[in-house]
C-alpha cells in the first residue's frame, strides 16, 4: 500500500465560537478537538502529519506540541489554498495524501481507513467522503451524472436551486494522490463569489483530464459534524459521550444511566465494573474489573483502580491509585495518594495534599483502615494495617507505622489494640 500523510485545515477563525482561544484547542470531553482529528490520522497509518495553522497558531502549537508538523497560511484565501500550503513539504513525496479538518471531532477511523482502502483498491486519483443528510443546507453538494458518478462538488453559496435540494453532501475528508493533487490545486482557480480558492474544485478538474474520482458513502452522517459554534460543541460532546459509552458497554461495562455519565476517550475500565449514575471519568484513569462506583462519583486524571474496588457516593479521586479491593463509599477525596490492597477509607476521609504551594502525596499500605472524617495532611504515611481513628488529623510528616493507630487532634500515634 502506498504510504499516507494527512494534512490538517486549522487555520480558520472559528469567528462564530466568540473565543479566545482557538476553536480546534476547545475541549470535547476533556480533550482538544484537533486532537481526535490527529488521533484519527494516526489510527489509519499516517505517518507524518501536517496540520495548517493562521488563527492563533502559536497556540495551537503549543498545546498539540511535536507530534505534528505545521505550516501557516498567513491569509485565508480558501482550502484549496490551505492544502497548498505543504506543497514544499510533501514535493518529494509520491504516496497518498489524506486532508482532514481539524474542527470534526467525531471522525472515525474506521471510515477513514474504509476511505483509504477503497481509494487504493479502485486506483481513484481521488477519493471522498459524502454523507446524505436530511438537511444539508450550507454544505457543498456532490454532483452526479447519469452513470451515478460524481462530477462536481458546488458550494451551497454556488449551487442553484435545484442543486440546493441535493442531499448528498461533501463531508470534508479527501483521499489522493500527491503529484495528482498539488498539480491540480495549481490549476484551481479563484471563486468569484467567496473570493477563495476551493479544494473542492479539484474533483471537476480531476474529471476533466479524464482520471479517476471515487466516492464513499458513510453510514453515520455524525462523522463529519464540524463545531462552528458553542452549541456544536455541546451538541458534538454529547454524541461523543454516547460513542464512547456504547463502546464500553459493548466492551461488558454496566452502566446504569448512560445520559448521566460522562466517561472520558482516554479511559480503561474493566469487564463487569458496574457504573451508577452521574459519574464523571476524566482522561488518563484507568478502572479495573468487578468495581462499583458512583453514584456521584468523580475521577480526575492520573488515577489508577485495582480490581473489586467499591467507590461510593460524592467521591472525588485525582491522581491516585489504589489497589485490589479498596472501599470508599461515601464522600471522600483522595489526592496525590497511593493506597494497598484491601484499604478502607472511610466516610468523610480528605487528603490535604495541597499546602498552598505545592501538592504532597499520601500513602497508605495494605489493610489500613482509615476512620470516618479522617484528615491526613500530607505527606502522611500510614504503614501495612495501621489505622487512623475517626476524627482524627494526621499531621504533615506523620509515619503511622504499621499495626499503630493514630487518634485525636493532632494525632498521637499508639499501638493498635489487636483486631
Ligand atoms: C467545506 C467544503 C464543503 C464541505 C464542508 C464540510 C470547500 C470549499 N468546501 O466548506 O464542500 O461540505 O467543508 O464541512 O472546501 N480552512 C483553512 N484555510 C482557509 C479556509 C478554511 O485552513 O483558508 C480550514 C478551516 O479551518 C476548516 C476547514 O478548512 O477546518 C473547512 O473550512 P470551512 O471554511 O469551514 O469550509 P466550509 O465552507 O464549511
Ligand atoms: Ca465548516
């Protein structure tokens, strides 16, 4: 197969999101949109990935760091333009060169890949993506003849009256060969009306020398829902969050109420863990199997669940993780903490772990029992099968060494009368 690279058209104001920042940096579940466009890139084999930044560029760069390559295009003057824009980057290159927008966060690798394996295998010059929507006002339309075969895609600015009722639509995602694409973009000319140079005016003249276009149909016309607006990005985050709550139920996760919990794309869960509801899982957590969390349950990044866990009502656990058999079932926080096996934490337990300046951590051993309304202003240590008596608040620096308990306010350390 021939090698792919994929460029990424960033560069436009997303004027309508009435932001500061960038529209591709905007979060859907935690997470920059650009980013799933560039996780998507990478799932079907692109190797190298370009993304065409003008809009605040710098900041683009630094949140997506080195992963990417970019290139700016320092006036929009359309897509066509933008593509242009990597022409001395990919001037040697003779593989296929896919072209994304960044503001799609539910693009699919699966049809991306489908694109790319119809493309290869029908030999096409180019290969897009067109989706049929019920209303698909502002899109470019995809032309058909007699034969069925696309022949144009007209712009909803160009398209007359009867194209207007078209409803096939361009998707945005574009499969083609590199010498073929950067001869023809040299070739496109300016659109009198937007005054823009449109990448979509590559099909018609693809056709015109007589090569190849193909098209593909997707099933899910989700996959190319651009954000333009605050209300995309709500509406984008909730499909979002019902792809990804399909995928673990699929995968054998309970979880109760599917509109009320929110699970980041970044997450693991384990077979048979049962979620209630209006639980958040933030990115970078992972969940073992055979737990029971929520309802009300939070857990910030960087947190890591054992196996048999049980994490109950109004919860919060950031950056922590606790071990085979752990218990915390009502309202407690835990941060910055590193728990053993088969840890209790009882109800009302926080973990001071931030002094005002910087954040310590907690670590709790095998077996400890910590009692209700338990303070532990970090750093704390409580050894293997120590325990702290309800009430009680462990000092910054306290070592509860294992088998003792630490009681009161400060707590005093004394030996654990044998359970
Ligand atoms: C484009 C397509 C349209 C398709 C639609 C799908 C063209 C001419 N039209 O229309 O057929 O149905 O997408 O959503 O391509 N961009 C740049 N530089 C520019 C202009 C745009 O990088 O100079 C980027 C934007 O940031 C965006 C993408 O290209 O990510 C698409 O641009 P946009 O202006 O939204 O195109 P549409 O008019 O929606
Ligand atoms: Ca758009």
């Amino acid at each position: 197969m021939p090698e792919l690279r994929t460029v990424i058209l960033a560069a436009g104001k997303g004027t309508r999101m009435k932001s500061d920042v960038p529209k591709v940096l905007h979060l859907v579940l935690g997470k920059p949109i650009i980013q799933y466009v560039l996780d998507v890139a990478k799932g079907v084999g692109s190797l190298k990935n370009y993304v065409v930044l003008g809009h605040q560029a710098e900041m683009v760069r630094a949140v997506v760091g080195s992963e990417c390559d970019y290139v700016e295009q320092t006036e929009l003057l359309g897509t066509a333009d933008a593509v242009k824009r990597t022409k001395n980057l990919l001037k040697n290159f003779n593989g296929n060169v896919l072209i994304l927008c960044g503001d799609t966060p539910l693009l699919d690798k699966k049809v991306v890949k489908l694109l790319v394996n119809v493309h290869n295998r029908t030999k096409a010059v180019c290969t897009f993506l067109t989706a049929i929507l019920r209303d698909p006002h502002g899109y470019g339309r995809v032309i058909r003849n007699e034969k069925n075969a696309a022949i144009a895609i007209r712009e909803h600015k160009d398209a007359t009256a009867e194209e207007k009722k078209i409803n096939e639509i361009n998707v945005g995602v574009y499969c083609v060969k590199s010498k073929e694409l950067f001869a023809a973009l040299d070739k496109v000319g300016m659109n009198a009306k937007k005054k823009e140079f449109y990448l979509t005016d590559i099909i018609a003249f693809f056709l015109n020398q007589g090569l190849k276009v193909q098209t593909l149909v997707t099933e899910d016309p989700d996959v190319g829902l651009g954000v333009n607006t605050r209300e995309h990005l709500a509406m984008v985050g909730l499909k979002m969050r019902d792809k990804i709550i399909k995928y673990w139920m699929e995968e054998g996760v309970t979880i109760m109420d599917p509109t009320t919990t929110f699970i980041a794309p970044d997450v693991t869960i384990g077979r048979d863990t049962l979620i209630r509801p209006f639980t958040f899982i933030e990115n970078n957590v992972k969940l073992g199997a055979r737990c029971v969390v929520g309802p009300f349950a939070r857990f910030r990044p960087g947190t890591r669940i054992g196996n048999n866990v049980d994490i109950g009502n109004f919860t919060e656990i950031n950056n922590s993780s606790m071990d085979d058999g752990c218990f915390m079932k009502h309202f407690s926080y835990l941060g910055d903490a590193t728990l053993g096996k088969n840890v209790n934490i009882g109800c009302g337990t926080v973990t001071a772990n931030f002094d005002g300046v910087k954040k310590n951590s907690t670590k709790i051993g095998d077996g400890a029992f910590i009692g209700s309304d338990s303070i532990l202003v970090a750093p704390v240590t409580v050894g293997r099968g120590a325990l702290t008596a309800a009430g009680s608040v462990v000092t910054s620096g306290t070592k509860v060494p294992p088998g003792y308990a630490a009681v009161g306010v400060p707590a005093r350390l004394r030996k654990r009368k044998s359970l």
